[in-house]
C-alpha cells in the first residue's frame, strides 16, 4: 500500500510547486501595467538563489514574456530594467537555464537593449549578457555576428564603472581564438581599455587585466603593441609589475604574471628583462607554494611552464627559485590530509581536480628538464619522480596522461637517464601500451620519446625490439598526421642504426617498398629527410647494402634520381648523396651507379655546386667509387677520368673549405698510387 500511496503524493506536492510558479507567470500578463512590473519584482525575489524555482519560471515559459516586456517600447524602463535582472538571474541557474534562454533568443534581445540610453537598463542588459556568455554552453562566436556589435560596446565603456567590469567580462571570455584576438584589436581593445588598469574600481582592474591576458596569448600583433602603451606617463609592462606586488589580490598578481609572460613569448619582451627574471618568474613560484589554492597553483605552474618552455637560462632560473622542483613533489600528495582544509565543500572540489594538480607538475617537470642535464638529474632524484610518471601514463584522465608523456620526453633526451632511470623502471613497458590505443596528441608525444628510447646507445632498445614494435611504427608511417608519419619513420631509422642484417629485413618486409617510396615523395618535407635517413641507415655495411639493393635497387636509384632532380632543401639533397656514397661502397651495389650514366653526372654536377655540403658527400661517392684496394677500381677509375671527374678533384685540392680540400685530395691519391 505505501508503495501506491508514494506516486500520488509526489504529484501533489510538484502540482503545489508548479502553481505557485504558474502564479508569477500569469501575472506577467496582467493588463495593468503597474502589477505587471510589481509582478516582475516579486518573480525577480523568489527565484534569487532557488534553482528550483527557476527551472519551473522556464518550463512554463516566463522567459518569451519577459523577453517580450523587454522588448517593448511601451514598456516603461524600469519594468525592462526588472525583465533584464530576472532574466540574469535565471541564467545564473544551471547550464540548462542559460541553454534555454540562448534558444529564446535572448542574446539578440539583450544586445538590441544595449541601443537604448537609459543606464540603469543597458547595465542591467550587460550584466544578463555577461552572466549567459560566461556560461560554457553559449557559443560566443554569437558576439561576432554582428560586426556593429563590437564598436558599440566599446563605446559604451566610458559611460559607467557597471559597464566597464561587465563588457570587459565579456570580452575576456569570447576571446578564445586569433579571429576573435584580431577582431578586438581592430576595434580599439587596447586603447579603449589600457587606462580601465588604473580604475579606482578593483572589479574593473581585474577585468581588463584578464582582457589583455586573453588578448596577448600567443599573439605577436597584440604583443608587440602592448609593449609601447603608456597608461598615465607609464608603460604597461610598469603597470603589470606594480600587479604583481605581494599586497595585490593573488588572483591580480597571477594574471598579471600571465601578461608578461604571454608579451614575452610573444618576443615583444626580452627573456633576460628584469620584469621576466626578477619580477614574473618569481611570482609565478610562489603560486606554487602548498599554501595556495588548487586553481592558483595549477595556473602558477602551467604558466610557468609556458614562460621557461623555450629558454635554457630561464629554465635554471626557475630551478633554483625556492627549492621549485622539490616543491612541485607536493602537487602529488594532494590533498595530503582531511584535516588541512577545514572547509568540506573546498576538500570535496579539490579531491575532484587534484589530476590537475598532478598535470600541471607534469607540465612544469617537462619545461624545466627540456634542456639542462642537471635539472633532469634533479628532477630524476626527487622522491618517486619515475615511479610517479609510470602511474601518470595510465591515469584516467587524457590530459594527466599526455603531461606524464611530455615530462618522459624531456627527460629522454638525457643519455645518462635513458641509460639509468629509464632502464631501471622499464618506462618503455607503460609507454608501449599508451601508443597501442590513444589520441593523436598523445600518440605523437609518446611516439617521439620512443624514438629516443631506440638510440643505439639505450638499454632499453633491445627489449623494444623484442616486443613487436616494427608493425606499430610502420602503421604510424601511414598517419594522415605528419608529426605521426615523422615519428614512426625517425624511430625505424634509429632502430636500423648499426642494427643486424634480420632486424633491417624485418624493417623492410614490415614497411613495404611501396610504402618506402610513398615516403620518399612526402609533401613534409621532415618526413622526407627521416626516410632519406633510414634508407641510409639500412645501407650500411656491405653485405646489407649489397643485399637490399640486390632486390630493391631499381626503385632506389629511380626515388634518388627524383630527389636530385627536384625542388628539394640543401639537406635533402645532402642526404640523398650520402645514400649514393653508400651504395658506391657495396661490392656488387656500386655497379648499379656505375651503369647509370644519368646519376654519374648528377654526382659531377653536385662536386662542382656552390654549396660546400653538397661538394663533400658528392666527393665522397667518388672516392668510394675509385678505391684501389676494391675489384675492377681500374675500370672505374677510367670511366670516371673521362667523365672529367679527374679534373674538378685537381680543383678541389684548392678548395678554402679544409674537410673538402682534405676529401679530394684523399681521392686523387687513389690515382697516383
């Protein structure tokens, strides 16, 4: 019997709720005016913070009401006035609420309202405006659409401290590709908001502060405008600076460290300026400190991360800033213990985002180890360090695991590492399973820090080997992706480098001819330069050039005639010739250039180039080729004399390049002995 009883009392108690709702809604359409707009402040007190109560208002359709009230021009401004708080007050309900109000088409509406003069009405349109846009399910490309759009907030910044904290909101968080970073710039961004870093307003500081952040990222245009603006007699760089002070709001300070940082990426500001080593860079440490919010220390370490990325003496900087890299060890004990945040509401959202604590360690890890052998020492030697990158290649989480890959690959290119700690933790295990099934920007990560566990000189290449790793590099050589085309083709290339005559012939039987030869004529111009160096690599040592050309000759010779005969890079060409000049060092495979009068005379046009590079590995095919000590050296070195080769050699001996004069010299020899 409860159970039949259960079902009737939950519809009462929704019909209760709905009718009470249905109330406010019916007197929006009341014909007396003065209780329509008393209507719209009772509904405006009923639905502050109820979620409830706002999901009800939309279902029963109060929002076409409102948004019509608003639209009127009958309507008096303060009852528009009222429908635009109401409605800013339902989107800062749910996702949902702002997902249905943007299908009313409650953006026009607003933007529309914004034409009219009455202030409190257009303050009370643009904070509904903020409220909707800042919301992740509204697409903000619908601040574009109308080109007059932007122009008319810009000229409405100067009309009140309300209007300036609400449209700079707005553009910091519509500003999320270069279009939108060029559109802004267009229209004035820069000047109409530079002197808003000086209002008395704290909100307003804050705001514009966040619009040049978003307005720098990665934007040399932006940058290098920002670097010349002067706001009151002071250069912007200044006014960021004095941001940054330890007395200003943590999240002021880390913005404004964002500023600079973006500025400098951009090269707009010098990676040796104090505002960078001295000013930046420190305070972007201390957002790392444990006695700082998750979200300040995640965005402390990951702009870091950024700033240092490419500079080697930032880099050691950071690394001796407040003991950084023993610091950032913390990122992975968090929260440590319940009892260090009293607050439960704060200890519940921190559980849910440590990953992202431990991303961005990862992140900093990666920046700070991308060049210093010391550093990566540091960062090897710090508690659990490669056990804890092990565990981070298989979190659940696609951004935790990319970082964990980011942080092995810097760490990779440390010939003592891969030839300790990455021995002794067998990283090539968890890092072969990543590339088995994984998105392309993680395969292309993983992929390249393969490449630098098969060097020759890594333990762990042989146990790579073992386990099957040719077919998976040779399906990464037929990625639409170019990074992953590269890295699959680098990495075969390191695994044939004074590699056994079965490994090459597995290489080779795996890869395909046709698939060589694709490669060969790749429009990347990477990918083709890292076959060249695999062909190179599988020709080397006599049996193996001997053999592969025995039965891929013909298709060798044809690829290199192609690569000298077009439009290829100095280095292109340069390893195209050294592939020659191993073939010319085969017993039975130099035969195949010496019968192909075509590639003779490629090599004596390349001996007589402007280009030294290309005169060296030219000179040294032929020297390969007229070798005493070799059968038929007479007949070839006849051939060769007539050809006119002897002639540019005797020339060569004078050349002012010492390795070339050198070469030739060491060739002529075989003429005279």
């Amino acid at each position: 019997m409860a159970c039949l009883l259960e079902a009737p009392l939950r519809i009462s108690v929704l019909s209760e709720v709905t009718a009470t709702s249905r109330h406010y809604v019916d007197r929006l359409f009341d014909p007396d005016p003065q209780k329509v707009l008393q209507g719209v402040i009772d509904m405006k007190n009923a639905v502050i913070g109820n979620n409830k109560q706002k999901a009800n208002l939309i279902v029963l359709g109060a929002v076409p009401r409102l948004l019509y009230l608003l639209q009127q021009p009958s309507s008096s401004a303060g009852l528009r006035t009222e429908c635009a708080v109401v409605l800013g007050s339902l989107a800062m309900g749910t996702d949902n609420n702002v997902k249905s109000l943007v299908d009313c088409h409650i953006i026009p509406a607003l933007l529309q309202g914004l034409l009219c003069q009455d202030l409190p009405f257009v303050e009370a349109c643009l904070r509904c405006l903020r409220t909707v846009f800042i919301s992740p399910v509204t697409p903000v490309q619908l601040l574009y659409t109308d080109s007059t759009v932007i122009p008319h907030l810009m000229s409405l910044l100067s009309r009140s401290q309300r209007t300036q904290e609400y449209i700079t909101q707005i553009f910091s968080h519509c500003c999320k590709t270069p279009e939108h970073q060029t559109i802004l710039y267009n229209q004035g961004a820069i000047q109409n908001i530079a002197h808003l870093l000086i209002s008395p307003s704290n909100k307003v500081r804050m705001q514009a502060l966040k619009c040049f952040s978003v307005l720098a990222y990665e934007n040399t245009q932006v940058s290098m405008t920002l670097v010349n603006v002067l706001v009151d007699g002071e250069l912007l760089s200044q006014v960021f600076v004095r941001m940054m002070q330890r007395d200003k709001p943590i999240e002021m300070q880390l913005t404004a460290a964002k500023c600079l940082t973006y500025m400098c990426r951009a090269g707009a500001i010098r990676t040796d300026d104090n505002c960078i080593v001295l000013k930046a860079l420190p305070c972007l440490v201390r957002m790392c400190c444990k006695d700082r919010l998750l979200e300040e220390r995640v965005e402390g370490a990951e702009t870091l991360a950024f700033l240092i990325e490419p500079d080697v003496e930032l880099q050691r900087v950071a690394s001796i800033t407040d003991h950084l890299v023993i610091m950032l060890a913390d990122y992975f004990k968090y929260p440590s213990s319940v009892s260090a945040i009293a607050d439960i509401k704060r200890l519940d959202h921190d559980l849910k985002h440590a990953h992202e604590l431990r991303q961005a360690a990862f992140k900093l890890y990666a920046s700070l180890g991308a060049n210093d052998e010391d550093i990566r020492k540091k960062i090897t030697e710090t508690e659990n360090m490669m056990d804890r990158i092990v565990s981070g290649l298989s979190e659940s989480s696609i951004k935790v695991r990319l970082a964990a890959v980011r942080c092995l690959h810097s760490l990779s290119r440390s010939v003592q590492q891969l030839r300790t700690s990455f021995h002794d933790h067998a990283v090539w295990k968890p890092l072969m399973k990543l590339l088995q099934n994984a998105p392309d920007e993680v395969l292309v990560m993983a992929s390249s820090t393969l490449c630098n566990l098969l060097l020759e000189f890594s333990p762990s290449k042989e146990p790579i080997l073992e386990s099957g790793v040719i077919e998976l590099l040779c399906s990464l050589t037929q990625s639409d992706s170019p990074a992953l085309r590269v890295n699959g083709i680098w990495a075969l290339m390191n695994m044939a480098f004074q590699a056994e005559q079965k490994v090459k012939g597995e290489i080779v039987r795996a890869l395909g001819t046709e698939q060589l030869f694709r490669l060969l004529s790749d429009p990347d111009p990477n990918v083709l330069m890292k076959t060249l160096g695999l062909l190179r690599n599988l020709l080397s040592t006599r049996p193996h050039i001997d053999q592969i050309m025995s039965s891929h000759g013909k298709q060798i010779m044809q690829a290199v005639t192609l690569i000298l005969e077009g439009e290829h890079s100095v280095d292109v060409k340069e390893q195209t010739l050294c592939i020659l000049a191993n073939i010319a060092d085969g017993n039975t495979a130099k035969e195949l250039i010496m019968t192909n009068d075509d590639i003779l005379q490629k090599i004596k046009y390349y001996m007589g180039h402007s280009n030294v590079k290309l005169q060296l590995a030219a000179t040294f095919c032929i020297s390969n080729l007229i070798w005493n000590e070799e059968d038929g050296s007479q007949e070839r070195q006849d051939k060769l004399r007539e050809m006119g080769i002897v002639d540019i050699l005797h020339k060569l001996t004078q050349a002012s390049d010492p390795n070339l004069c050198d070469r030739a010299k060491t060739a002529m020899q075989q003429y005279l002995a």
